[in-house]
C-alpha cells in the first residue's frame, strides 16, 4: 500500500465509523484529495440520516412517517449517546429537559412531565440492543394544536369497534385510564387472570404486544377517528 485516504463518520455509543480508500502504486493526487473533502459532508449527512432512521425505527417502526423525531438516547450510565436535531432545537426554549437524567428518573417515578410542545414518554432499550444495551429513549411527543376536553363515553363507542369485543373494550379504557391489573379485576367483578387473557387477546387483535403501543393507538385514533388501525370500519352505503 502506498498511499490512504481516510474518512471518520462520528456515530454514537461513543464509537467511529472509518471508511479508508487504499492505493498500492502511487500517491492519491491534490485533486483526488480535495474531491474527497467536497464529498465528505454528503457521506456525513447520509450517516446522520441513517443514525436518525434506526432511532425511529426503536420507537415508531420501520415505516414511521417522519424519522426527525424530539428524542434522545442515554446508555445504562444515563449518559446521552444521541441527541435528534429536534430535541436540540426543544432543549433551547425548555431548559427542562436539558437534564435526560433527571426526566427519566422522573417518568419512571410516574411523575408527570410536559411542555408546551407537548408530553415526554420513555423507552427502556433492551440488554442486547445495538444502540445502547440497557439504556433509555426519551421522545418529546407533540402536543394536538388544539386542546380540548375528551368525551370517553363517546370515543370508546368507535375506538377499535368491530375489532374488540365489549369486555375487551371495557378493559382496554381501565388501562387507558391507569388502573392496573388487580384494578381492573375489583372494578369488573372477575379475576386477574381473566384480566390477564382478555388482555392479551386485545393485544393480539389490534397486533400491538405492550400497552405502550395500545396508548399510543388511542392517541393516534384521538388525532385521526377516521383513519388508522384502531378506526372503527367504515361502511360501503
């Protein structure tokens, strides 16, 4: 080898991505050079494309809409692994969360944490995620431009309909509404257990697997009644 050229993408998890172009007979030319530095900011920006989609694809999925999403990602320690230009921009008008410690620590507690942009949820990351094994994902979710007082009488007469069956209906609010599982069980007259499977079975019925998700299709429905997987069906007059 006589001669390298050597690119440095800054990923996260405190790691680099080195790209090297090798050349055995000569040295790379002052044109080749300078080339490869008016290409390096095209490489950096699909890098920095790529980070942002596989940070979406964590929380919203793979065909998530938009992947500039306000969020964040600590490792174990709560060190910030990864910042969204979004959450940069969040954190210049909310210096509350200028401190992703202290926010997660917050949610974990159930404390409740908001803005005027909006509510703060999190995800914990798994031992064996790529991203950050064991760590945590806070992402700023947008407040409705409008806000007004929700009727639970009447949403839950279309939420999901055609898709739940009445008691399933019925346990999916209490959960919606915070009660846990023994809640649940006192409030409907019947066992935990049975709470359990009728759970479960809503779950497999909307195609969701934590109540995370079965919160965040209700948010959705609140958003768009008309659209979305958890609309009641529309019919074909």
């Amino acid at each position: 080898m006589a001669d390298i050229i050597g690119m440095y993408l800054p990923s996260i998890a405190q790691t680099v991505i080195a790209l090297y172009l090798e050349i055995r007979e000569k040295r790379f030319s002052t044109q080749i050079i300078e080339r490869m530095e008016r290409w390096y900011p095209l490489f950096l920006g699909l890098h920095d494309a790529h980070i942002a989609h596989t940070v979406s694809d964590l929380r919203y999925g793979r065909d998530a809409p938009e992947t500039n999403r306000a969020l964040v990602v600590l490792d174990r320690s709560r060190r910030v692994m990864f910042a969204s230009p979004a959450w940069q921009d969040a954190t210049l008008t909310h210096p509350e969360l200028r401190d992703p410690m202290a926010l997660a620590l917050a949610i974990a507690n159930k404390d409740q944490v908001t803005t005027s942009d909006g509510a703060l949820f999190v995800k914990s990351l798994s031992h064996d995620s790529l991203l950050a094994p064991d760590g945590t994902m806070l992402v700023l979710e947008p407040r409705a431009p409008a806000q007004t007082p929700i009727d639970f009488d009447k949403v839950f007469k279309t939420f999901a309909k055609g898709k739940l069956t009445p008691r399933e209906t019925q346990i999916s609010r209490l959960i919606i509404a915070g009660y846990p599982t023994g809640a649940i069980a006192k409030a409907l007259g019947i066992g935990r257990g049975t709470v359990k499977n009728h759970r479960r079975r809503l779950y497999d019925r909307l195609d969701i697997t934590t109540e995370r998700e079965l919160f965040s299709l209700f948010f959705e429905y609140l958003a768009n009644p008309s659209g979305g997987v958890a609309a009641a069906p529309t019919s074909s007059a």
